[in-house]
C-alpha cells in the first residue's frame, strides 16, 4: 500500500510550478514560509508570480523550530484574518509541519490536543501544497506532522491520511548551500525513514478494524525505501562536507523524498518512538535523536531483520557474502555513517541523563503508533536496553542488546 499525494514534482527549477498548482486549488492562499528562506529572491519571484495570477497571498513567518504547540495555535489564529483558501508549506520540516497543523485547526477547531494520535482527525482539512527547502523530513508526501507539548513531556504526533498534501513540490535547488549540520540532522533523519520503513513489522491486508495510518513494511514500501537508502548512504557524507554539490544534493533531494514515500505508508518504529521523549528532554533537533538512536534499534533488532539488514548492507555497498555476513556489515556502515556525519557519541552529550532512561522508555512506550509498528514486541525492557547502550557509546558503534 502506498498514500501519497495527487502530485508530486522533482527536479531542478520545479519550485516554479507553485503558482499554478496553487491557483488551481484556491484564490487566497496562505504560506507558512521558513523565516530565513522567505527573504531569498527565488521565493520572493515565486509569490510575485501568484499575485499576478490573481491569487491574494497572505505570509506567515513565525515558525518555531520543533514546533512548540502554542506557537501553532498562535499561527492559526493569525491565518483565520486571511480566511484562506489553500495552505502552502515552503521551508524544512517544522514549516511543513505547521502548514499541516493550521490548515488542520482552520478546518476543524482547537485545541490541537484532540487530534493527538492516529485517526483522529474527522475529515479533509485546508487543501495542501508542500515545498521542502531540507532534504530530510519526507513531510511534503506523509500523513504526519509532529509538534512538542510540554504538558506531554514528549514531541507528539497527529496521523491521518487527511494531512498528506495535495502537491508536493521538491526542488533540489532549494536545498542548495544549506548549512552542514542541517544536512546532517535532516539527511539522516531520511536515512532513518528509509531503514525503518524497510525494517518495520509487517500486517495481513485483510485488516478488519480501521485501516492504521501506518500499515507496517509491505512491497510497495518496500522498494522505494531501499533505493532511499542506497541514495542517501552514497550522498550523505559529500552532502554535509560541500553544501554547493549540485550531485549529492540532488541525490539527497530525490533519496529523501522516496524515504517519506515510503515511511507515509510502511511507517518507522523504535528510534522514532524513542527520540519523542529524547527529543523534547533534550531539546534537540529531530533528526539528531534518530541517527544516534538507529544503530542501537537495529543491534536490538538483529536476530529477526537478518534477511532485511542483510538488503540494507548491499545497498549501502558493503562486500558481498553470506545474510549474516552482510547483515552485520550494515550495522557497521550505518554506525560509520552516523558517525562521520558528527553526530554526538552517547545520549549523555545531549542531555539526557542515565536515571531518566526508564521514565523516557516509558514514554516511548506510549507512542503506540510507532513503538507497535516495530520487527519485536516493544517492552519497558527493550527500550531500556537500547537507550543503555546508546548511552554507553563512545563511538556510533552499536553495543550489545540482549534480546
């Protein structure tokens, strides 16, 4: 099963497809644009072209990086001056993710809290048009838009299949000279989309009750995600090291955005669940959880995703050779990877000491949508492990879990 938007556009140059995309959904149109990138000539030009089409565009720049939940109520307020007719996302993740969540409360009303989860939004929401300028969220074709609410002690996500966009428009240009912790936090975070969305439990496509928003690793999913990983393990390194790579930029472009394609349907699982709790006691970027918790998730994971890993290593280049042989390469090439993009070694560099992992598994736990979408029953146990000995490391090296 795949859920994806109407339309998808890629390559260099098609961020000048915008304007008729949007004129062709609405007269009024509100944009939830990056603060830094709404100053750049290439957007403004593009909303210069949908004034003269006859559109009224009304600019909203006030996103908050991780999205703190009042800042979107905030946002939404503001757009219900402009009673727009369509919604336009136009930066990184959290300003995709904000123009989700406003077209969301302008279509059915706060608070925000009522849809926390799966399934809980009533129906269509503001129509959608999805720019990203970071190649990493996949957001521009998923069902999902993550915010942080303090009174959760966790980031929190809100599924449904009314949240994929209309249009998604990716243009690799956009993504040119981004700074190279950017690249780093949002490439791997693809690169997490990917490896999870191939490594995820799987569920019979007779499924009586309603259908879950992610549907766990199926064929579909299935090959969009590993030409995913083959992209962005090919492209990462030189990504980060040269903002101005017009190749590695593009591959990353294109690699992220078969990594939502497949995560929107197949879903992810431990590091996703994980990194809420790490993320929001942290305050650390998303994508910086999920890569220093992935190699730990699939130690933990080995000894029932062999055939899987053992895929995930042909595709990140590792020698030929038996499953086993190949499955434990990958396990080094993605602790290589993480590790020659600079992410920190060991959650303690981040903040989170040893005497919370308990309290963060236990709030992990409670993410059902992700920590049940995993290759193994999720337990209090589990979670432990694996945040153990992402805390052990002083290396991206995964430790031993016991399973």
């Amino acid at each position: 099963m795949l859920r994806l938007p109407d339309q998808i556009i890629f390559g260099t140059g098609s961020v000048a497809s915008l304007a008729p995309e949007v004129a062709a959904l609405g007269r009024r149109v509100l944009v939830c644009a990056d603060p830094v990138v709404a100053t750049g000539e290439t957007f403004a030009a593009v909303m210069d072209v949908l004034v003269d089409l006859g559109v009224s565009v009304t600019v909203d720049t006030g996103i908050v990086p991780e999205l703190p939940v009042d800042g979107v109520h905030a946002a939404a307020e503001r757009a219900r001056e402009a009673h727009p007719e369509v919604v336009v996302g136009f930066g990184g993740g959290s300003a995709l993710d904000q123009a989700k969540l406003v077209a969301l409360l302008l279509a059915h009303g706060g608070p925000l809290a009522r849809f926390y989860g799966e399934n809980r939004v009533p129906g269509p929401v503001l129509p959608l048009v999805a720019v990203p300028t970071t190649a990493g969220t996949g957001s521009e074709v998923t069902p999902v838009a993550v915010v942080s609410d303090p009174d959760r002690e966790l980031k929190v996500g809100v599924s449904s299949r009314h949240l994929v966009p209309r249009a998604a428009i990716v243009d690799p240009g956009l993504t040119f000279g981004a700074p190279p912790s950017v690249t780093a936090h949002a490439g791997i975070d693809a690169f997490v989309h990917a490896v999870e969305a191939y490594t995820a439990g799987t569920r019979s496509p007779e499924w009586a009750q309603e259908l879950p928003v992610f549907v766990g690793r199926n064929r579909l999913s299935s090959l969009l995600a590993l030409e995913a990983v083959r992209m962005i393990a090919t492209n990462l390194r030189t990504a980060v090291a040269d903002p101005l790579d017009e190749p590695a930029r593009t591959a990353m472009a294109h690699g992220s955005l078969l990594a939502g394609m497949a995560f929107g349907s197949a879903g992810t699982h431990f590091s996703h669940a994980l990194q809420y709790p790490v993320g929001a006691l942290s305050r650390t970027p998303h994508g910086l959880g999920t890569g220093m918790l992935l190699p730990h998730v699939l130690a933990a994971c080995r000894t029932v995703t062999t055939a899987e890993l053992a895929d995930i290593g042909t595709a990140m280049g590792v020698p030929p050779g038996s499953p086993d042989e190949r499955a434990d390469a990958a396990l080094a090439a993605v602790s290589s990877l993480v590790a020659d993009i600079g992410l920190p070694a060991g959650l303690g560099a981040i903040g989170i000491p040893k005497n919370s992992l308990p309290r963060v598994a236990e709030l992990a736990l409670g993410v059902a949508r992700l920590a049940g979408n995993g290759p193994v029953p999720p337990t209090q146990e589990r979670f432990e492990q694996i945040l153990a000995a992402a805390s052990r490391s002083t290396s991206a090296a995964p430790q031993e879990v016991r399973r």
